[in-house]
C-alpha cells in the first residue's frame, strides 16, 4: 500500500503541477482577459485619470478586444496599484507627447499584427509622418505640432469612416483648425491662422458640408493625412489635378505653365487660390478687381490682346445662347413644338463649358473650337426657333382670316334672319 502510495505521488505532483499550470493559463487566457483592473479603478478615477467604461467602449481598439494595457503596459489582473503599475510590469506611465507616435506605429507599422485584424488597413502612417512638417518638428523637438491624438483623439478614438470620427472627411477641417485656427495657440509660428475661415467660404465647403459631396476636399486631401503631401503629388498645389484633370491637360499645354514653374509660382493656385477658392465667372478674365490676367500682364501687350479676344468669344457664345433661348421660349409658350431645338441649347450650353475648360490652355485656337461648335448649334436652334415663330404667325393670320370669314357669314346669316322675320 505504502509503496503504491510512493509510486503515486511522483504521478499525483505532476498532475497536480499540470492542473495549476492549466488553471493559471486559463487565467491568463481567459478570465485575465475579461478582468481589467486598470479600466475598473480608472473608470472612478476624476479627471484627467478618469477614463469611463461608456467611452473606452468606443474606441475601436477596446472593440478589437485592446485593453488599457495594450498601450499602457502594466498588470491589468491586479488590484493592488503598485502592482498593476509597476514598471515591472512594463507599465509605461504616462504618455509623453514626444513617443506617442512611436507607441502608436509599434503596432500600427507592423504589417504582420495589423493583417490579423484587418488586411486592408494601411500601415505607412508612422513612415509618412515623419515625413510631414508636424513629424519632422516633433522630431526637433517641437511639442506643439499635431501627433496621432491631436487628430485621432484617445480613449475613445473611432475609425476614419465612423461619421462621429474626428478625422472623419467631415470633421477634419475643425480637427486642424483646433490648432491652425488659433491665433495665440500659433503665435510663435510665422504662418497665417486664416485657413479655416477661408476654406469655410470655398466651393469646397460648401460642395462637401452643405451638400454632402464627398468628392469635393478637405485640408487632408490636400495636405495628406499623415505625410507631406498626399500619394502621387510630390507638392501640395499640384493636388488641383487629381480631380480637376481636363483643366490640368489643358493648362499643361499653355505656356503659363513652363513659366509659372520656372518663377516657382504655385501653379492654379496664382488663379484661384488655395483656400478661399470661389465659383469662378467670366469676370476673371475682365480688367475688373476679380480679374487676374492684369496682375502680371501689361495693357495693350499681346497677352492682353489675347484676354479681350478670349473674353469676347466667351462673350459671343454666351449672347447667341441667350438669343436662341429668348426666341424658343416664346415659340414655346405660344404652343409651338420646339422641345428638339430646347434640348439641342444644351448641346451649345456644353460647348461654352468646354470653352471655359479650355480657356486654361490661353489659346485663341483651341478656345475657339469649342466657341465656333457652340455658335453653329446655337446659331441652328435660333433658326428652329424663328422658323416656328413664322410658322405661328403663319397659323395666326390663316386663323385670323377664317375669323373674319366666320363672322361675315355670321353677319350675312344675321341680316337674312332679320329679312326674314321683318
Ligand atoms: C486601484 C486603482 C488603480 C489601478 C488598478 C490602476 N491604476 Fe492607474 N492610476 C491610479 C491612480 C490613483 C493614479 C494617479 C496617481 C499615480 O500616478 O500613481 C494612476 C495613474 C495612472 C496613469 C497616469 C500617470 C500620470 O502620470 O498621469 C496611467 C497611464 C495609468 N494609471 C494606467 C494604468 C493602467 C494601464 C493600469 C492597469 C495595468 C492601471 N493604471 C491600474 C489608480 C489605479
Ligand atoms: C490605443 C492606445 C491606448 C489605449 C488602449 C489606452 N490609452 Fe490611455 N493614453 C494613451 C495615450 C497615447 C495617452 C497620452 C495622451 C496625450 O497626452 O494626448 C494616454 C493617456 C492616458 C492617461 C493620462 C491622462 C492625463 O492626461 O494625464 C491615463 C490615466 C490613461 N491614458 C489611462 C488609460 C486607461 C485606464 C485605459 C483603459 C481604459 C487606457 N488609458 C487605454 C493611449 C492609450
Ligand atoms: C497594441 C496595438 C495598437 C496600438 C498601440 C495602437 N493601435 Fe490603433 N489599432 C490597432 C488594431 C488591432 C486596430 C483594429 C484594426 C481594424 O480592425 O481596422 C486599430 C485601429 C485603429 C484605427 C482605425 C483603423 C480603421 O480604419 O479601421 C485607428 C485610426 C488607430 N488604430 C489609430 C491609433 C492611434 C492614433 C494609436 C496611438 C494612440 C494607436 N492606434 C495605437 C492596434 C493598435
Ligand atoms: C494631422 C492629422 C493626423 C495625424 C497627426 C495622424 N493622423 Fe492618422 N489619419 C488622419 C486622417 C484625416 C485619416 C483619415 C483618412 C481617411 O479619410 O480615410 C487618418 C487615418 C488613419 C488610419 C486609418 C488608415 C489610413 O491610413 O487611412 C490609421 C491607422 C491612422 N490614421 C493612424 C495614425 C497614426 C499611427 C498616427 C501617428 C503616427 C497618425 N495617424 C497621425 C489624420 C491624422
Ligand atoms: C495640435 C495642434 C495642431 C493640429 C491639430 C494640427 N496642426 Fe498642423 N501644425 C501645427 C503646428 C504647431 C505647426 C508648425 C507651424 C509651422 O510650420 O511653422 C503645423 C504645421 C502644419 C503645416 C505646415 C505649414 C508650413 O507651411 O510650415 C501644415 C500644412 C499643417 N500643419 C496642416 C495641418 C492639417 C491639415 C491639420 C489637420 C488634419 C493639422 N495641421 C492639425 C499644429 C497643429
Ligand atoms: C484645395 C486644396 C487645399 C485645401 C482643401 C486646404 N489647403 Fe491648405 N494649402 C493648400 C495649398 C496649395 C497651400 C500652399 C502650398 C503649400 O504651402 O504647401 C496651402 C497652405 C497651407 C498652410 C501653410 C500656411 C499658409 O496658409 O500658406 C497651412 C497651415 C494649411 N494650408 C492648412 C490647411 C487647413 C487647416 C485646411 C483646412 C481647413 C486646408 N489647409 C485646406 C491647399 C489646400
Ligand atoms: C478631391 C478632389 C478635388 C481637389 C483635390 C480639388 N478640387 Fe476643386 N472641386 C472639387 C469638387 C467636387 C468641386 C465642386 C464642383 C461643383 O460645384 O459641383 C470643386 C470645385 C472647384 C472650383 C469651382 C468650379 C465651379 O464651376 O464653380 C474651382 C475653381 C476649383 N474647384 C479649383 C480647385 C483648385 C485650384 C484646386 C487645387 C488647389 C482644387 N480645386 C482641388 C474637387 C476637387
Ligand atoms: C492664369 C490664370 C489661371 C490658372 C493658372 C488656372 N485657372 Fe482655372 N480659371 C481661370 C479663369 C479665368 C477661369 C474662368 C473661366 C470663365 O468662367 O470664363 C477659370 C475657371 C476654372 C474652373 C471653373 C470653370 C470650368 O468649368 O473650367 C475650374 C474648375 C478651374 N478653373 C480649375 C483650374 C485648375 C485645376 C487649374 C490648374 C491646373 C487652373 N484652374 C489654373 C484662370 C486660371
Ligand atoms: C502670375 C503672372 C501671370 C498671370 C496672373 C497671368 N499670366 Fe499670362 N503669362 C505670364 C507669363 C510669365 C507668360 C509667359 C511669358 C510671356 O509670353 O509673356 C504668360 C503667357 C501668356 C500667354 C501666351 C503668350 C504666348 O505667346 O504664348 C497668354 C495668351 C496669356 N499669358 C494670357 C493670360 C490671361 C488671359 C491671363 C488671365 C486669365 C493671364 N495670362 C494671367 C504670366 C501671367
């Protein structure tokens, strides 16, 4: 029996130090994971210690199954606060402005972990932020420029596409402007502080806000989201391009650009600016004050030549439409059928975009491609128009006639009745 009992124990041990081992892995595995002592005190915890339960739990990383110690390091099964922050533990303590981009790319520029939650997420971030003038001044030593969280937030940091995200396409322009518009926050800086107030006026506010374009910019697709400039622009003010591609070809043939380039002027932008950017009229072609050709050409020189000829070709397009319209308009509310002509002004209402698209390239030649198009379909349309407005008054004066004829003969009926009765 005692010896049975000696044979055992070497058996019992080890399935005991197996049971204890499998109990403690569980823990770890299991049970630890749920428990968050961190979030548990913290969540009682006032401000700025305090992170509550309801905000954590909508941070994307909690939602992954991150906890506190993820980023925090520390001991998160433990209730004893030295324990759990101890630095033995790994716990990192507070955040220094300066490493939170490191802390955020340990996972964030490391495909391997990032593929296991989502293979389509991006991990350049940290590498192109370095390359960007808040990276680069962070790395000088600069605490005041933008890191992951100025943009992000924490705590309760939420996926770009999630419309409450502050660098969701909507929020960003008032993410940046936290700072950049922020007259003694930037006071140090030698930049203006006016982008936001002037973006807020622009077509592309007012494309994207007002009217939910999400085609139209905002600071970050301009400026790129983390590094300098957004993929495939090698300078911010080439961006224009991307979207606005036939005035670019255009433009890419007129000899402004060799010339604005070799000056280092900033291509569309010495037009149309870059942050207050308006719906542009033919006026900016004028000599007016929204005119921009006199700012660099003097009056009288073949580029001014050039202008009048361009503004009066714009000009002779615009008249004939107009003319065409007028003369369908009363052909049409006198009954006539003209509904082809009317949809043929589109035709010429296109042409004069086109010429207004091609106005980039600052050739009379091929400008007026598009002008001659759109004057010989205007032009057809007035024709149609007046053809139908002969043809009414052809109707009117037949219809006139057969009137008079009705009433003579109501007349003569009339007088007969008369000579009738008397
Ligand atoms: C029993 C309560 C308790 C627990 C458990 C606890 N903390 Fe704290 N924590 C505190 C208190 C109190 C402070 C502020 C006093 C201090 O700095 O020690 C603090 C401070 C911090 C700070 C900020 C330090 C600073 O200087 O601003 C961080 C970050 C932090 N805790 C993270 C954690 C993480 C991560 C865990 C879990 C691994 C954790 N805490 C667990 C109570 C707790
Ligand atoms: C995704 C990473 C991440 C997670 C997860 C995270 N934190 Fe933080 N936490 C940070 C960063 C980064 C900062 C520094 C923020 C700053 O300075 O802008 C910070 C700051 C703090 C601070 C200091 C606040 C202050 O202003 O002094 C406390 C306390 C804190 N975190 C606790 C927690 C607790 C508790 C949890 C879990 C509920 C948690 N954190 C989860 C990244 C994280
Ligand atoms: C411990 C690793 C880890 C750390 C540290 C970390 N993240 Fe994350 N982050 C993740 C994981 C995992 C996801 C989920 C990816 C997914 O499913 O899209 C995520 C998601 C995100 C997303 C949403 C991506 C998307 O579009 O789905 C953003 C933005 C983000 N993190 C920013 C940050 C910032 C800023 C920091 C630093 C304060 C940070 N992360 C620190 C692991 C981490
Ligand atoms: C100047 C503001 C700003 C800073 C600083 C910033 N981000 Fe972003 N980040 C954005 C914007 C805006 C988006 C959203 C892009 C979009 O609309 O899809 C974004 C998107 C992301 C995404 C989602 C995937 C992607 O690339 O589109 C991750 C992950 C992310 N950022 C992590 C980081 C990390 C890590 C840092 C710090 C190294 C950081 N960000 C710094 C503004 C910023
Ligand atoms: C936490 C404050 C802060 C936030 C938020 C912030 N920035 Fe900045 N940014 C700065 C500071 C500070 C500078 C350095 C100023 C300088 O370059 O002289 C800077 C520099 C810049 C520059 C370079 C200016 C130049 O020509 O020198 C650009 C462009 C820029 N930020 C764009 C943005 C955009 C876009 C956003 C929003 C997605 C943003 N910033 C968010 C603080 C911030
Ligand atoms: C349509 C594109 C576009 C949009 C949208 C845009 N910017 Fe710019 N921004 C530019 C160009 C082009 C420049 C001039 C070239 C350069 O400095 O790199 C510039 C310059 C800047 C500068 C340098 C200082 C200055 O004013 O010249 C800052 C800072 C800046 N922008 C911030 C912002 C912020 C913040 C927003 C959003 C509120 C924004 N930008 C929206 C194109 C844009
Ligand atoms: C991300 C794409 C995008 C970028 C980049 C962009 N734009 Fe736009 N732009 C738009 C959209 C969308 C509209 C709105 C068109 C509308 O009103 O229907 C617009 C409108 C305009 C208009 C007014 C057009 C009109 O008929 O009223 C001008 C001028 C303009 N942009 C110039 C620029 C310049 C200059 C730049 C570069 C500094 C630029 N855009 C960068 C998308 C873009
Ligand atoms: C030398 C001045 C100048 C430059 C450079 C310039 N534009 Fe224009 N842009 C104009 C003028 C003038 C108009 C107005 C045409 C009209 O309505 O008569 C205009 C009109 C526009 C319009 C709206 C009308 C339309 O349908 O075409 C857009 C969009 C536009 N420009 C984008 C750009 C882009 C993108 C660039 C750079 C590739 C650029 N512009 C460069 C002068 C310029
Ligand atoms: C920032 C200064 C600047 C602005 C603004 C400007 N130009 Fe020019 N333009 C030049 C320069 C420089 C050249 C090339 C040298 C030259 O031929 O004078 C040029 C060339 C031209 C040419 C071509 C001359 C040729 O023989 O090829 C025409 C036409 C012209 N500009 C018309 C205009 C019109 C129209 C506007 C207004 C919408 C305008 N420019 C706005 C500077 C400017």
């Amino acid at each position: 029996m005692a010896i049975l009992r000696n044979k055992l124990r070497p058996f019992s041990i080890a399935c005991f130090v197996g049971l204890a081992g499998f109990v403690a892995l569980a823990a770890c595995l299991g049970y630890g994971q749920t428990k968050d002592t961190c979030l548990d005190c913290h969540s009682a915890l006032p401000d700025p210690l305090g992170v509550s339960q309801e905000k954590f739990s909508q941070d994307i990383h909690a939602q992954m199954g991150l906890t506190c110690a993820s980023c925090h390091g520390g001991d998160p099964t433990s209730d004893d606060p030295d324990k759990a922050m101890s630095r033995k533990a790994g716990w990192k303590g507070k955040i220094d402005r300066k490493r939170i981009p490191e802390l955020c790319g340990s996972c964030h520029s490391d495909p391997a972990y990032i593929r296991r939650f989502n293979p389509s997420l991006r991990t350049d971030q940290l590498g192109q932020y370095h390359t960007s003038v808040h990276g680069k001044r962070l790395v000088a030593g600069d605490t005041k420029v933008a890191v992951c969280t100025d943009c992000h937030s924490v705590h309760d940091l939420r996926a770009p596409s999630d419309p409450r995200s502050t660098v969701n396409p909507v929020n960003v322009a008032n993410t940046c402007a936290r700072c950049h518009a922020d007259a003694s926050y930037m006071k140090e800086y030698s930049i203006p502080t006016d982008q936001f107030a002037k973006y807020s006026t622009s077509v592309h506010h007012q494309a994207l806000t007002v009217r939910g374009d999400l085609s139209a910019p905002t600071c970050t697709t301009c400026h790129g989201n983390h590094g300098a400039a957004p993929p495939g622009v090698d300078r911010v003010e080439n961006v224009c391009s991307n979207c606005h591609t036939f005035q670019a070809q255009m433009y890419e043939k007129s000899s402004h650009k060799e010339a604005f380039q070799s000056a280092s002027l900033p291509g569309c932008v010495v037009c149309h600016s870059n942050h207050a950017i308006v719906h542009p009229t033919d006026a900016k072609l004028g000599a007016g004050p929204e005119g921009v050709c006199m700012r660099c050409h003097t009056p009288g020189d073949s580029c001014d030549q050039a202008r009048v000829a361009l503004l009066i070709s714009l000009g002779r397009l615009d008249e004939a439409i107009k003319s065409a319209d007028q003369v369908l308009h009363v052909a049409e509310s006198s009954g006539m059928e003209v509904s082809e002509a009317r949809l043929g002004q589109d035709q010429a209402r296109d042409s004069l975009t086109k010429a207004r698209v091609t106005i980039h390239s600052f050739r009379q030649d091929l400008v007026d491609q598009d002008i001659q198009a759109g004057l010989k379909i205007a032009a057809q349309n007035l024709r149609a128009g007046k053809a139908a407005m002969v043809e009414r008054n052809h109707r009117r004066l037949g219809l006139g006639i057969s009137l008079i004829a009705v009433g003579i003969v109501l007349a003569g009926l009339w007088l007969y009745i008369k000579k009738i009765e008397s």
